[in-house]
C-alpha cells in the first residue's frame, strides 16, 4: 500500500470550469474511500468557494469562513503562508480546520487550509519579497516563497497516517496560483467543451511547461525560466476532466466534437512532451489511446450539484429526495443521485 504523502492541483487557467466544485466532490469521495489516510484541502483561491462547500455551504459556511479569516493569526493559508515567512509558523494542525467540526457530513479523516480573500491584498507582498535581490549565492527568495505551500505537502497531520493533498486554485496565474502549482505532485485540469476551453489548453502549457517560442525580451522573468533556474519539479499532468454541464452544453454532438478537440490538443502536447505527464502501463499509439488513459468526462450534477454547494453535502451522503435551499424545496430524484456519485467515485479510483 502506497504510505507516502501525495499531492493533486486542480487548475485551468479559465474560469468557472468547475475547480472547485470537483475538488469539494472528490476530496470528500477521496476521504471516505482511504479511511487510512488523512486528506487535506489547501484552497488557494481568494473566492474560497471550495472551503465555503467544505464548512457547510451556503450563509453557514460563509460565516465560519468569515470568522476563520477574521482571527488575529487567520487559520488560512493567509495565516499559513505569513507565519512561515516572519518564521512563526507552528505545526500545520494549528492554521487546518477538521471540517467534521464544523460539518457533520464530511467523514472525520478530511481537514482544510481555508482561502482567504486576503490572499488577493497579500500577493503583491509576496511578488516583491520573492523578487528581492539575492544577498549573497545561497539567498534564494524567489524558491523559498514558491516552495511554502509544497513544502506543507510534505508534512503530516497525524502519527503514521500518510496525507493526500488537494488544492484549488484560482484561474489567474498569480503568485499565489504558482504556489499551489508548484505544490501539485500531480495537475488535474477541469474543461468545460467551448472554444475558450481548448484555447486555456494551450495556455496552461505555455505557462507551467514553456512554450516553443521564447520572447526576447520577458523570457527571463517567466515562471518557466524561475523553475529551471531553481531547479524546482512541476506537476505531471494526471488526468484531463470534461465537465458536462448543461449551462455550457449544448447539443450532445456539438459536446462530443468540442471535448475531441481539447483532447486533441493534449494528445499532440503528450506526442512532443510525454514527461509532463504521470506514468502509465499502457501503450499509447493514437488519440483513442491516450482518450482512455487521461480523460474522464463528468456528467452535469443538476439540482444534487445545488444542494451541494449550498448545504456542503457531498454527493456520496446525499440520501433524501428533497432538501431545503434558500427557502426552496429541491427535488434530488435517487436515480440522479446515483449517477452523479458514479461519476465522481470513476474520477477517485483513478487517482
Ligand atoms: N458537473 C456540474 N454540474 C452542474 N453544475 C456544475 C458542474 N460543475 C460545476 N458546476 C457549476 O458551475 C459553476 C462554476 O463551478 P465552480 O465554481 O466549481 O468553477 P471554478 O472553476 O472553480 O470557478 P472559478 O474559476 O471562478 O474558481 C458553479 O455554479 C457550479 O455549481
Ligand atoms: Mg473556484
């Protein structure tokens, strides 16, 4: 049995693909499955979406939130990542929050680094302390903002229990963004089937893996050339997810001819660049092949995703037919709900 930490980035450099909520799901899938391990949650995105899912959802998690973010250490990754720069930082369990606590759904074994607004007004701080003159040959700035949440991936919560790292990230590729980057032993990335979907493939690669063309003059400051220089690893990528869900969705042709061309687009990256992504035993000589190995297609989770995000249940302990949401009665047909935990537990067995 593997009893080492491991760590999975959720990131598309496009927005609203639906980070968030499958980090939330399969985080939570993740927990229960691997009662042996402690999962934890790193959420490095401002709009803390994921923690709000995690600490209840809806008004009542927003609050907790709001209160985590308001405390004089905030137990955040603000909190985190200030601490362990002025070098006060204690032992991780004091900024994580065991999210039991605050949500009896969630099984006892998944804990969370809570986002923080804050992480917005921070960032250019930790830009100018990362970019500072080196003093001397062994001063680096730059690599030790970039490692300080890898290297929380490499610590545990608890004796003998090896950790699964999950983090969410923002859109932007902002400092806070390379962060969590960085600190991803494996990338999954979230698509949604629309022309700027397949654009932001293209876009990803460039920005964590370089680009064929180097521009004269910014090549130098690239996080690309930032890694290389440091000698830092960089996520492989794990699995391509087509999120299919009926706001963007269209014609299920229509679904089908755009997710072939995202593949497409990563299947012609994995022929140039096979390193970047994780290792597999199966041969892979043609787009179908590499369909197969590393994408998986999420179905759209309709009124069970609501009832989700709102009252922080994961679709795997959804079990009544109606919920309350806002005032609102929603109806969760069982049939619905079993199709989206199928979905879901698909994604986790192959993590
Ligand atoms: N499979 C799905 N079925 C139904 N709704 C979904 C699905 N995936 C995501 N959504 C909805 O789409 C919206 C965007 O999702 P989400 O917030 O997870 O995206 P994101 O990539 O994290 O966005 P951002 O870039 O703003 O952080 C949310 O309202 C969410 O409930
Ligand atoms: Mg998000």
């Amino acid at each position: 049995m593997d009893s080492t930490n491991k760590s999975y980035v959720i990131w598309n450099n496009k927005g609203g693909v639906g980070k968030s909520t499958i980090t939330f799901h399969i985080a939570c899938v993740y927990a229960e499955k691997n009662p042996q391990r402690d999962v934890v949650v790193i959420d490095m995105c401002p709009q803390a979406n994921c923690s709000t899912m995690l600490l209840g959802g809806g008004r009542g998690g927003e609050k907790i939130l709001q209160n985590l973010i308001s405390l004089d250490t905030p137990r955040t990754v603000v909190g985190y990542i200030t601490d362990t720069i002025i070098k006060e930082n204690k032992e991780p369990q004091h900024y994580l929050i065991r999210v039991r606590e605050e949500n009896n759904k969630l099984p006892g074994n998944i804990y969370l680094l809570s986002g923080d607004g804050n992480l917005e007004l921070i960032a250019p701080l930790l830009s100018r302390r990362a970019e500072a003159e080196p003093i001397s040959e062994k001063d680096t700035p730059w690599k030790n903002i970039h490692l300080i949440i890898k290297n929380l991936t490499k610590e545990s919560i608890s004796v003998g229990r090896p950790v699964t790292f999950f983090i969410d990230t923002n859109p932007s590729f902002s400092i806070y963004t390379q962060l969590g980057i960085i600190a991803g032993d494996f990338l999954l990335v979230p698509i949604n089937a629309d022309d700027s979907s397949i654009f932001a493939i293209s876009g990803l690669f460039n920005l964590i893996y370089g680009s064929k063309k180097k521009h004269p003059v910014y090549d130098k400051y690239t996080f690309v050339t930032r890694i290389k220089e440091n000698n830092l690893d960089r996520p492989k990528i794990h699995l391509l997810l087509g999120n299919r869900f009926t706001q963007k969705k269209g014609a299920a042709h229509a679904f089908k001819a755009l997710s072939n061309e995202a593949t497409k687009k990563m299947h012609e990256e994995y022929i140039e660049n096979k390193r970047w992504f994780r290792d597999h035993n199966t041969s892979i000589t043609s787009q179908n092949d590499f369909e197969t190995e590393f994408t998986i297609e999420l179905r759209d989770f309709n009124s069970a995703g609501v009832v989700a995000s709102n009252l922080g249940i994961p679709l795997s302990l959804m079990d009544k037919n109606l919920y309350e949401v806002y005032g609102e009665q929603i109806q969760v047909a069982k049939e619905q709900r079993d199709k989206c935990k199928e979905t879901i537990d698909k994604i986790v067995d192959r993590l």
